[in-house]
C-alpha cells in the first residue's frame, strides 16, 4: 500500500498523462490475459500466483479486472471448461477419460469439474462427448 501511495504522489508531482496510465493497465491486462491461458493446466493458478508473476499486488490485479464481464476466478473457469469442452468433442482426445481431460485442465476434483460443465452447457461431459462422437 506504501508503495502504491507513493507511486500515485510522484506520478501526480510529475504531472502524468492520465492516458498513459491507462494504455500501461491495458498493456499489462493484456499480458495477464496471455498468461492466464497460457497456464490454465496449472491446478494451482491463482490470483495470488497471477499477481505475483507480474509483479503486482492482488488488489491491482482484480482492480485491473474489475471492467470485465467476469471475475478473474470465473473467467480462469469458464475457460478451463471452453478447453475442456473442446478435447471431449475433439477425435485426438476420445481415448481419455473424463476425469483425464479435468485434470488435464486444472481441475482437481472430477466432480466438480461435471458440475460446473453441466451448470456451463446444459449437459454433463459424457453427454457432450457422446452428442459430438
């Protein structure tokens, strides 16, 4: 919080572009976008891991998020179940098990993950899987 507050009294002294303030959040919310997907296998991505990678504290990190549709923990799930979705209709991954593909995607308990497919789209993973072979 210290660091945050003298961060804003020398960029206030300093007379910054509030515009650059701006394009710099877009820049680094586009960076956590990218690395966010690019981990979503992690089990244990995080906001705290998400933060940290980028040297930011927790509280910049959700304020960042905090114009978008989902919550950072919401989107991290609903694609981890976009991706899930796409092995369990996709000819490459038939051969593994539902609770393979959960895992695979960074969820720990299968149970969960067919709760939260089926809360997603309707159906559970072994109906999607069926509907698509």
């Amino acid at each position: 919080a210290t660091i945050e507050l003298m961060r804003a009294l020398i960029s206030s002294a300093a007379g910054d572009d509030p515009r650059q303030d701006a394009a710099l959040n877009d820049a680094l919310f586009t960076r956590v976008v990218i690395y966010v997907q690019e981990h979503l296998t992690d089990r244990d991505l995080c906001a705290d891991k998400v933060a940290r990678e980028h040297h930011i504290s927790v509280r910049h990190l959700y304020n960042l998020w905090a114009g978008h549709e989902l919550s950072l923990g919401r989107w991290i799930t609903r694609e981890r179940l976009e991706r899930a979705r796409r092995d369990l209709a996709g000819p490459r991954k038939r051969a593994a098990t539902v609770a393979t593909t959960a895992h695979r995607w960074g969820f720990a308990d299968p149970t969960h993950f067919s709760r939260k497919f089926s809360e997603a789209y309707g159906m559970s993973p072994r109906e999607w899987r069926q509907l698509h072979q």
